[in-house]
C-alpha cells in the first residue's frame, strides 16, 4: 500500500520537476552562443534613438513623415493619440504635424497597413515606415500535419483564432466555437459545470453511428470542452475530404484541430486573464401560480368524476401562506436553484523567446458553481510548451499540460432531481425547520434530493508530447513526436440514507424507501492512456513559378480503457464514506477493459503553378485493429485543384476582385468508431444464473460477430468559391458539397429464431448535402474620429437522407426517431391530429379513437389508413406518419465588433431559421399525474365553459390519450440569439503594457416561439440539468 | 534534382524501418473480457457455463409480472408504445416490442440449449456421467421452452440445430411441437437421465421437473391421460407436496420447499430485478402491475360475506397478494379512496394504481405443486 502511494506520488513530483526545468531552460542558456535564429525580424519601425519617460506633461509638436516600405510617402494616414480626440491625417506629401503632451504615445494606421504604435519620448521628429498588412491570403494555415498559407488552400477549412475564442468568457471551449464557423453545428444540451453535454456535428449526421467529428489537440485526440481556450493559438476546421483524408479511417465526420500556444521571440512577456460571472437558468419554464396550479388538479380531479384534491380551505390557506406546514405548497424552484450561481476564471500566461529557444507557459483555474445548489466545478491547468534550438537544425519540441478537473454535487444527478422538481407533488413541506423532509412515494423530494448525498469526480489528466524538428537541408525537414495522454478518474457517487427520519409535527417514523432507504456508495476508477507516435518528411522547394510542397509519414496510435467499480450499502452511517464502512453482504465489484490500435501511412503532395493554379493530393493507408483479417487496412485518398483566377492578368489590374479563387475537391474518408470486436463470435461470461441462493457463471454466444465487417466510407465532393473586394475588405467565401457515406454499420434484422443479437453488417448509406456562406466587412482602419468596425455573417444548410437500409426497415431506433429511406436520420413518427375535440361535429367526423374513453377536450387523431382504430405503427400499418424531423435547417451567426478610442464592442448573435422539437413528459402531463404545471398549460388547457378557445386538452387525471408521439406536440424551436456581447474599455496608463476591462453577456437575449424550454433542448421529458445564462466582467492585463 | 533524388532516398529509408516488422503486428487484439469460440469446448467446465447460460433465459420478470396483467385479473400501466399495456388495452400491433421480446427471448434459450447439444461431444476430457447430465438438462430446458412457445403461439419453428444467421425456418404445426416435447421428456425419464434431487446446485432440473413438464404439456393440449399418468407419476416420486403455509411460500421460508418443482432461483447480486417499480406509490413503486377487481371476483369466502365489509372472511391468500383499502403497508396504511390523502389515492399520479388495488408478492414459480 505504501509503495503504491509513493509511486503516486513520484509521479506527479517527477512531472512537476519536469514543468520546472521547462520554465527555467531558456534562462538557464541564455549565456549560451546559438547565434543561429538572428535573423528573426526586428521591431517593424524604423525609429532610432530610446524612449524615456518624461516628468513633467507639457504639450509637444511632433512633426514626422510617413511612408511605406518602399519609401513613398503615404498621404492619408491617421496619426492619433489614442483615448482622445486628437489626432490628424498626413499630406500629399506623407507630413505630419500634431500637438500632444509629452511622454504620450501615437497610433499610425493607414488602410492596409499594419497599425503602429510608438511612444514620442524627448523625440519631435518621428518618422514611420508602415508595413502593409498581411491579408488573410498571407495567413498561415494549421493543416493536418503542417501548415499552408490561405492562398493555397484547395479544400475547405475554416479557421478561428484563439483571440477571439478567449474573448468569450465561457468555460467549455466547446460552446464559444458555436456559430464561428460555417458547416459547424453545436448544440448545447446543459448539464452540470464540468459536465456540460455539447454535441458537434461538422456538416451534417453522416452515420447512424457514431458521427462525433475527430477532435485533435496538438495533433493527439481530445475533448474540446476541456481545453483551456486562453491556451489555443488557433482552431482549424477540416470540412471537406480533401483537407481531412490525411487523417484517413478516424475522419469521416470532419477534423478540428486545435493548436496550443508556443513561446513567442522577444522579451518575457505575462499576462493575466480573468472573468468573474453570475449564472442564472435560461428558459426554464415558467410554473404557474400556487392558487391556478391547485384549482387545475382540482379540475384534472372533478372532469373525471373524483372529488378534489384541494379543499378550498386548503388553498385559501397556501394563498395566505400564513400555516405552510399544516397547508404546505412547496416552492421546488427557490428549493433547489442557485440564483446567481458564481463563477470565475483566472489565467496567467507567460511567453519569452531567445536565441536557445521559446517557451510559453500558463497556469489556470477555472471554478464554476452550478445553477441548482450544491453543484460546483473547478479545473486547474498547467501547460508548458517549448521549443529548444539544440543546433541549427535541430529543434526539441515539447509540450506538458497537467489538468486537474473535480466536479462535486449531490448524491443525484441535475437530471434527477429536475425529474422529481416536474414531476412530484406540491402538497408536502419540501423541508421543515429542522431539515427533515416530507417525502413523496418514500423517496421523492426534489429539496431533499439536491441537500442528500455526495457525488464527486476527480480527473487527472496528463499529456506529455515530446518532439522534434530537423531540417536536413533548404528543401527537406524531418519531424516526429512521441505523446502520452492519460486520463484517470476517481468516481465516487454516496446516496444518504433517510431511514429512522421522524416527522417533525408528529413526531411519527416517516416512510423512507427506494433509494433514501439505506446509504450506498457506487466507486469506480477509470483510467484511458493513449501512446501515440508519428514521423513525417516535408519536402518544399520552388523552381521559376513551380513550387513543390510533399510531406510523407507514419503514425501509430494505442488506446487502452480500463474500468473498475465496486459498491456496498447499508453504512454505518451517513457521514462515513470510506467503503469499508459499508456492509459487506450487498458488496459488488465489477470491471473491464479494452483496447485498440491504429497504424498508418500517410502522405501529401501540394503543386502550384506561378501560384495560379494549385493541385493537391492526399493518401492515407490505415490499419486498425477493429476489424478481422483480410479487412483491417484501407486506402483513403483525395485530391483537389484551385485556380486563382484574380491573379490572371485579364484581372489582375483594376479589377473589381481583390480575390477571386474556385476551388474543387473529391476524396475518401473512413469511419472507424463502431465498437471493438465486433469481428468475433464470442462467448460472453455475463451469462451467468443462481443456484441454491448462489450465483454460478455462465456463458453464451449473445451476439453473432462478423468476420466481414469493415469501416464505413465517406466520398465527399466540395466546390468552393472565394471572393475578395475592397483589398479584401470584404470577403465572401461559398461551398457547395455533397457526401455519401456508404457501408454503415448496422443490424440487420435477421430472423428472430436464430436467437442471437443480429450481427452489424455493412449495409445502410446517408447522404448529406449542403452550402456554406461567409461574409466578412472590415470597415476602414481607424479613421480621424478613431471609429473601427467589422461585421461577419455566417449562413449554412445541410440536407440529411438515409439513402439506403437494404430494404429492410424502417427502423424505430427510440420512441420518437424512425429510419426509412428517404427520410432524414432525425425523422420524427407520430400521429397526424388537426386539433381538439371540441363539438359533437368533431366527434362524428373523427370516430376512431386511440381509447374508447376520448371524448370532447381530449386530442384528435387522425386514422390515416382508414381501418377503423388508431394504432401506434407507422402508416400503414398503423396511423404514425413522418411528421418532421429534428435537423436543424439554415443555421446562421452574424459577429460584429466594434472600436472607438479606447472601447470596444462586441456582438455575436446565432440561430436557426428552421427546428422543430417533440416535447415530451411532465410539460404536458401537468395535472393529469400531479405534475409539474408550466403557465403556458394553466392558460391553454380547454374548458367547455371556463377556458373554450383553450388550444391545449382537457385535464383529466390519469389520463394517457393525450401523450402519444404526434404531431400536436410538435413545438417550432427556430430562434435567434444573442450568444455574446462584451463591452471593454483599455484604460489608458503607463503602468503595465495593456489594461483593459470589460462586460459581458452570454445567452442574454432569445427570440423564440416557445416558451416550455430551451430552443437547444435536447429531447425527452426536459429532465436535464437547466440551460443558464450568465453576465460576467473581467480585466485583460499584459505586463 | 539532387534534393529530389534526396527526398526519395529518405522516403525510401524511412519505409525500410518500418517495414523491419510485418505490418499486423500488434494489430490482432483479442478481446480481454471475452472467450474466442475457436478455445471453446474443450473441458468439462465449458459445458457446465454453456448448460448455465441456457437457465439464465428462463421466464423472466416481464413473463412473470406482467403476463397476468394482459389478463382479466390485471392491468399494465402505460409506459408509451410497444408494452403489455397495449396487449391489456388491446391496441397492439404486430411490432409490439413487449411480444417480441417474450419471443426472443425464449428462441434464445433454444439456440442455446442446440449450441451445447451441437458441441458437447467435442469435449474429450471430463466425467461421462456429467456431461451426459449436461446434455439431458440441455434437452430439458429446450423442451420447455418449446412448451411455452408452443402455448402462447401455436404453431412455431421448430429448431434444433444451430442456425447460420441466413437461415429462414418455417413453422411447424404445433401438434407435432407437442410430440417432439413429450418424447423427449419421455426419452429422459425413461433414461433417468436426470437426479430425483441435488445436495448442491438446488434449481437444476430434476427427473421430477420433466415429469411434471409433461403433465403440464400434455394437460395445455388436452391430452389428459397422457397428463393424469404423468401427473401421477410426480405424485408418486414421493418428495412433493403442497406447502402449508402459503404465505410462506412466497417468502425466505418457502424458498425450494416441498411444494417446488422447478423454479426460477433467486440469489442477492444475480440475475434480480427491482420489483419494487411494481408495487404501491406510497412505498416508492410506480404501480406498473396491479390487480383489478376480478381478481377479487375470483376468491371465495372461507366464512359468512358481510356485506358492509366484502374483505372480511374473503379467502387469505386474496390479503396475502394484494394491498386493499385499509390494509397495512410499510409503516402506515393503505388507502386508495378518492379522498386518501397518501400518494396511493386512486389515479393521483403516474405511480399510484388505477383501479384501487396494488400487487403483494412475487416470485418466480415455473412449476408448481400440481393437484389434479
């Protein structure tokens, strides 16, 4: 045990070490003579002499002369001082003439130009060269497994950078992507802090399998919600086949890659980032007065002939709230949200370079409370990345990144206790004055529920990345990494025992049952390591107007997951929680584990001619364990072409395009993430039985496997169209693509007599068809009045079909989807009802009913083949028919930002023009099982004399005929968003490099149709942990 | 050129590194939790997991709790589309899941029970004696299965070898399912292939077992004196009779008593299932089950009908099955009236009963004591 424990901690000692030696290398050699990077590009202007600081602020005249690189003077350029209204423009002649007080500091900018700023010092001549400003053209690429300038991009990626996903002050890195990018689609389903549910799709669902796109951080598989964001240089978006076949059999979804910062040259530079934040729920729904809410049970009770539920006594009672504990009405909402739930984040970075290497290192933490009480989150991490210049040729690459994230709440889950909050009845004390509880059932109370037991989480995660670079001569450069990512996890879920519990006014034991009757302890330990390596020779070389650009590499992956659990009950009491304190007759161990490797050959080849027309192919060549002999290795190749047509010389001048570039691309992809094993007929030993109170093992082939089986492959064709107006100052880029994913894996029915699980075969086919726009206007840099703006619109579609099943289905993979061909992956079944029975008339036009007892106030539904009954199979079979489907259509984002002198606005709002949603569960239900009432329900529901233009059913206890899958549920949940806005203001002052302060809001706005839930909800019976906005302020400092 | 040439070459070089170790290497992963079928079958123990593997799909909890309630003397609550409710209202379809499961289910036992009889005599080591008991507790288990198929569907395929999962088999009449069941049981009993009794693994099948599954057989196709002699014939074993207690028998006390031939066995972390979904809203069930008043309908009084009361004097095993108005439950009372101010007022919520009544006991008998 003791050794067990040193090693633990050898580790960590031994990582924490290595962090150290990193954060102190290029110190250590700065004596050193590597004289060798010198050619880094020194301060862009070409001022002479040192600034120093003035004492006394009187006023100065600078006077200077602005001009470009070339030497010609620039008439027009701003020279201002920032944070004021003085500022002027230079002459024809490029002169300038300007008073400012001393020691202050001036903005040159001109359109086009890099912006530069320069502090006067005792100077009054200032002369500037201003550099023009790369174009997003010139901008540099992260692609997989190197990097290519915008220019030469022949397939589609999209990029963000990482300042503007900082910006953000959100704490999954997940959500501050959503509507950035064209083609991307994420979706935030809730969920607890650390825990949040955001699901990804890039450019539609292209399986009906697994259709997560492949999520690389520095090259290695992660999840994005826990990166940190102010670690990420950029995020690259792979979309189409062309720019994703090198990642081969893992990149049938789509690639993001994401990159880390490294060190930049120069002095060392920190910065501190921090927010601070209020979160409150975010459409949750509304319930309806305590007084409305009773009278409607009553109601729900007497259209069914019982008596009611309230005395009138009863609800006079609650209405004057003077006795709640003889007439109690319980308040779950105040008894279990966290009103202003508190959150913040505070990151320091720090960034050096030197002629022995560059470092960038940064610590993080992140604390996050939940919006139901007891909940909270908080994420530590630690990242070093360097590079050191072991010779002139040689680079060491390496990164280090230690997090450690510890999620507590509970001894439920958000989903939990949100089921019991919409589901339980008012009429108990949700708790009494000395913190004992009325429980419903035994063991339903949602207060009691968010107060019980414990659940916590703790993750240590490490990635270790070591690597190098080395360039052989001017043309060929070798490179390669070893990384080890592990993820271990300590779960731990203790549920309170309420047994023994006395009423507090009688006195009396209180029921306790399911699980408040006896304490039990669920722990489990997960661990996931992943040993990756990969080698690649880039080739780069121009000859005249040929350039020349290949890379060719190996790469092999090895994961192995491991479980363990084991559980007793029944603890010595509540505040013990050491699994020994637990009995040992109920105790249970279980476990397992798996693993599965990936090796691979890769290899690209870029060509551009007079970098007019480019040409690019792409191969990959994947091995992978998943599958049997004879079918584990697969070729995925792809190629694509641009032509620039700007830089054609019938355009080049004069001409109305900046840019102008058509881009085509066909390729291959795999999709590998099907399961393990699935190639094998197995015995499973988890068929075990009892004997004489004993259990004894057994065993059984439970599911046929599948010696043929092999990835599902996705052909992708892409077109592309860039235009640049204005020297780029308004950008449109367009897509059209198309992708057929063939060969998915699913279970074919086979007769049901075999008696085995169906084997999964390689059978069905999805297409995904759809366009991107972007539109991007940068207005004129900072004119005299120092006003700066930006606007960017987003705009997609994506069209899902299920081309092919084989003949067999349709398939009813939940209660609300169905597969057909045909018809998208989402489709929806239902019944088709045109509305309520109100009138006689309607009974005798609508005869069949789902139950003989459906009368006037209950749901029409329509009998679509006409036999007589309304029945729950899809037409025409039964009266189902496909009444939507849930994929979201023409999703949009529309960015925009602002500057004037020292402020900066921003804006970032998102949507979807086309979304429907099945509600389902207690928002319905309401009175008719004591459940929760939403306000929209108490004004809807139908009353022949109190409510006859209600749109919603009669309330009648117990009653089921109204809740059937159908069409009459169906909400539109189209919306539009403000995700973000911030406000900042840059102080001005000469105490640090950068100040800057700032507001900001997150989900503040929504227009949307309903009023039940969250237009991003996912679906079900709305029992997740709730949507939350959240209003934060933070200070940006750069030293 | 020379730099081309260069690139080639290291292309070249770096390929010949790789290429030191075959491809596949490291790439057949075997799974760790699971046996490959190609090591199967080769001691004794194999056969004893398999024979294990075929119990474990005897009648499970939806057979058992719930079949009753697509009856007269029960209800199944609504729990949306494909579940006995919609068998109890009437309103399924031939895609009902709760139906095929019950098939499935069965059908898996019986590929099971054929992969063991396939295989069996591929094991070269191991007592004779046991493997030919595996192999007639195998042929048992299918002959029940088939009774309950046969029962519940009529006509049904009659498999028995394992199937290529192209395989398509027809029915076969069900009169001819019903021989095949008999004589197989006969060739057991007359080969008294299977023990009177087991000191150790108590629930195995016994020669009673497939006597009394004849007479059960044989009395559901009204083949009576095929029934009565072999009703007779488990009578005369001498080791059954009924339990006196018949509360008890449905308690710790009854477990494997005199009165059991042939049950589903029960043991703390096994195959169990929480019943309590079944039971009453104010213990913490949901009321999926209940009883309704047929069911009451159909006990006799063991004394005067008092008409004030009509659960005085009503036969006990009513009281020992269900919750009733007044009757003790947990630490308080049941009450399902309209004005009951408990969770288990009638129709008052999602978990509370419909039609007055909540289920008592359970328990998984396949063959009781059978009084003819």
């Amino acid at each position: 045990m003791k050794k067990r424990l040193l090693k633990g901690y050898l580790s960590i000692k031994i990582l924490i070490f290595l962090m150290a030696i990193q954060l102190f290398y290029p110190s250590i050699h700065k004596g050193h003579s590597h004289v060798l990077y010198e050619e880094i590009p020194a301060s862009n202007n070409s001022l002479k002499g040192e600034a120093t600081l003035a004492i006394f602020r009187a006023d100065v005249t600078i006077t200077g002369t602005v001009t470009d690189q070339n030497g010609e003077p620039i008439p027009g350029a701003t020279v201002s001082l920032p944070g004021t209204t003085i500022g002027t423009a230079t002459d024809l002649d490029g002169k300038y003439s300007l008073t400012v007080p001393e020691a202050s500091e001036l903005v040159f900018s001109f359109i086009g130009f890099e912006s530069q700023r320069i502090m006067i010092g005792d100077r009054s001549i200032i002369d500037v060269t201003l550099v023009e400003a790369t174009s997003s053209l010139d901008e540099v690429v992260v692609v997989g497994f190197g990097t290519q300038k915008r220019a030469n991009v022949t397939g589609a990626v999209s990029t963000v950078s990482g300042e503007d996903l900082a910006r953000r002050p959100v704490v999954n890195t997940a959500s501050a992507l959503q509507g950035t990018t064209p083609g991307l689609t994420i979706q935030n389903n809730g969920g607890a802090p650390g825990n949040e549910s955001t699901s990804i799709r890039i450019r539609g669902v292209g399986t009906l399998n697994n259709s997560n796109p492949l999520i690389l951080v520095d090259g290695v598989e992660q999840s994005l919600s826990t990166v940190e964001p102010n670690n990420i240089a950029s995020i690259t978006v792979l979309k189409d086949a062309a720019s994703s076949a090198i990642y081969g059999s893992r990149a049938a979804n789509g690639v993001i890659l994401v990159t880390t910062k490294r060190g930049e040259e120069g002095e060392v530079k920190i910065s501190y980032n921090n927010f601070v934040g209020w979160q409150n729920p975010n459409f949750f729904p509304e319930p309806t007065d305590p007084v409305t809410w009773m009278r409607l049970e009553n109601e729900a009770q007497a259209n069914v002939g019982a008596s009611p539920t309230y005395s009138e006594t009863y609800i006079e009672n609650v209405a004057a709230g003077t006795n709640p504990l003889e007439y109690p009405f319980a308040d779950y909402e105040g008894g279990i949200f966290n009103p202003n739930a508190f959150q913040q984040r505070h990151s320091v970075s720090l960034s050096s370079g030197g002629k022995s290497g560059r470092i960038f290192a940064s610590v993080n933490y992140a604390d996050t409370d939940g919006i139901l009480q007891n909940f909270n989150n908080k994420q530590v991490t630690m990242r070093i990345n360097s590079d050191m210049y072991a010779s002139d040729k040689l680079t060491i690459k390496t990164n280090l990144m230690y997090r450690n994230r510890a999620f507590n709440g509970p001894g439920f889950t958000g989903q939990r206790i949100t089921q019991a909050l919409l589901h339980i009845n008012r009429n108990i004390v949700m708790e009494y004055p000395d913190g004992t509880y009325d429980l419903v059932s035994g063991q339903w109370n949602a207060r009691a529920m968010v107060q019980e037991g414990e659940t916590s989480r703790i993750s240590d995660d490490v990635f270790g990345q070591l690597g190098f670079a080395y360039t052989i001569n001017e043309a060929l450069s070798l490179e390669g990494n070893v990384t080890l990512n592990t993820e271990s996890t300590d779960g731990f879920i203790f549920q309170n025992s309420l047994a023994g519990m006395r009423n507090y006014v009688t006195g009396e034991l209180v029921n306790v049952g399911g699980w408040f009757a006896t304490s039990q302890l669920t722990e489990s330990q997960d661990n996931q390591r992943e040993i990756s390596q990969r080698l690649y020779l880039n080739y780069d070389q121009s000859f005249d107007r040929h350039s020349i650009q290949t890379t060719a590499g190996y790469e092999e992956i090895y994961n192995r997951f491991k479980q363990i659990t084991a559980y007793r009950d029944n603890f010595f009491s509540n505040d013990l929680r050491d699994i020994n304190a637990g009995d040992v007759q109920n105790q249970r161990t279980g476990g397992y584990s798996q693993e599965w490797r990936l090796r691979s050959f890769f290899g690209r080849a870029n060509y551009s001619f007079d970098d007019r027309y480019m040409f690019q192919a792409n191969v990959r060549y994947d091995g992978s364990s998943r599958f049997g002999e004879g079918k584990r290795w697969g070729i995925f190749p792809s190629f694509s072409a641009g032509w620039r047509i700007s830089e054609e010389d019938f355009l080049k001048d004069g001409s109305l395009f900046s840019d102008l570039r058509l881009r085509g691309s066909w390729g291959q992809l795999g999709n590998q993430r099907i399961g393990l094993y699935r190639y094998l007929n197995t015995y499973n030993l988890g068929t075990g039985y009892q004997f004489n109170n004993n259990l004894v093992p057994g065993t059984a082939i439970t599911s046929a496997g599948n010696p043929d089986i092999t990835w599902e492959t996705t052909t992708m064709s892409n077109i592309g169209l860039d235009m640049g107006f204005m020297d780029d100052r308004i950008e449109v880029i367009a897509e059209y693509f198309y992708k057929y994913t063939d060969d998915i894996l699913i279970e074919l029915p086979i007769p049901r007599t075999i008696g085995y699980n169906p084997p999964v075969q390689n059978a069905a086919a999805v297409s995904n068809k759809g366009w991107e726009l972007a539109v991007n206007y940068h207005g004129s840099p900072a004119s005299e009045s120092g006003f700066q703006y930006s606007v960017g619109i987003n705009f997609s579609d994506v069209v899902n079909r299920i081309e092919d099943l084989k003949g067999t289905g349709p398939f009813f993979p939940d209660k609300f989807t169905v597969w057909t061909e045909g018809e998208s992956i989402n489709s929806l079944r239902g019944l088709k009802s045109p509305g309520i029975y109100k009138t006689q008339e309607d009974l005798d036009n609508y005869p069949a009913t789902i139950f003989p007892t459906v009368s006037i106030g209950d749901i029409i539904y329509e009998d679509l083949n006409g036999d007589g009954v309304i029945s729950q199979s899809l037409y025409p079979a039964g009266d189902q028919y496909i009444m939507g489907n849930e994929d979201p259509r023409y999703e949009f984002g529309v960015r925009f930002n602002a500057s004037y002198k020292g402020f900066d606005f921003s804006m970032f709002w998102q949507g979807v023009l086309r979304q429907q949603h099945s509600l389902d569960g207690a928002l319905m239900e309401g009175p008719n099982y004591t459940n929760f009432i939403p306000v929209t329900m108490a004004r809807e529901a139908y009353h022949p004399e109190r409510n006859p233009n209600g749109t919603w059913p009669m309330v009648r206890s117990g009653n089921s005929a109204n809740l059937m899958e159908s069409d009459f549920w169906l909400q539109n949940t189209s919306y539009l968003r403000l995700k973000n806005f911030q406000l900042g203001y840059t102080i001005p002052q000469n105490v640090v490099a950068n100040l800057r302060v700032y507001v900001s809001g997150e989900n503040m706005l929504t227009f949307t149709e309903t009023e039940l839930f969250d237009p991003e909800t996912p679906r079900g019976r709305s029992q997740f942990f709730p949507h939350s906005k959240l209003f934060s302020g933070g200070v940006n400092v750069t030293f | 050129m020379k730099i081309l040439n260069n690139t080639i070459k290291y292309i070249g070089l770096c390929y010949l590194a790789l290429g030191l170790y075959s491809c596949d290497d490291g790439l057949d992963l075997i799974p760790p939790g699971q046996v490959s079928e190609l090591i199967y079958w080769q001691q004794e123990k194999d056969a004893n997991l398999a024979v294990n593997g075929i119990y474990a799909e005897l009648d499970g909890q939806a057979m058992v709790k719930e079949l009753d309630a697509v009856t007269d003397i029960g209800f199944r609550a609504p729990s949306g589309p494909g579940s006995f409710h919609d068998v109890c209202m009437g309103t399924f379809d031939p895609v009902n899941a709760a139906i095929g499961s019950q098939w499935d289910r069965y059908y898996r036992g019986v590929q099971r029970a054929n992969n063991v009889l396939a295989n069996i005599g591929r094991i070269e080591q191991g007592d004779e004696d046991l493997l030919a008991r595996y192999e007639a507790e195998a042929r048992f288990l299918r002959a029940f299965f088939y009774t309950q198929l046969s029962s519940l569907w009529g006509d049904v395929p009659l498999i028995l070898d394992p199937l290529e999962i192209t395989d398509h088999i027809g029915r076969t009449a069900k009169s001819e399912v019903v021989d095949f069941v008999i004589a197989e049981l006969d060739q057991i009993i007359q080969g008294n292939q299977l023990p009177i009794s087991y000191s150790q693994e108590v629930g195995r099948a016994t020669l009673g077992a497939a006597i009394a599954l004849k007479a059960r057989i044989a009395y559901r196709n009204e083949r009576y004196t095929v029934a009565r002699d072999a009703a007779k014939a488990v009578m005369d074993l001498g080791i059954y009779e009924l339990y006196p207690d018949y509360e008890a028998l449905f308690q710790y006390a009854g477990q494997n008593s005199s009165e059991i031939i042939f049950d589903r066995q029960y043991a703390v972390g096994g195959d169990t299932y929480n019943a309590f979904s079944y039971a009453a809203a104010s213990i913490g069930g949901g009321s999926v089950v209940e009883p309704v008043h047929n069911l009451f309908l159909k006990y006799g009084y063991k004394g005067p009908m008092n008409p004030d009361d009509p659960f005085e004097n009503i036969d006990p095993r009513w009281n020992y099955t269900t919750y009733y108005t007044g009757q003790p439950i947990g630490t308080s009372t049941f009450n399902s009236l309209p004005d009951s101010p408990t969770a288990d007022r009638v129709r008052s919520s999602e978990f509370s009963t419909v039609n007055g009544y909540n289920l008592k006991l359970m328990v998984v008998i396949l063959i009781r004591g059978l009084s003819i």
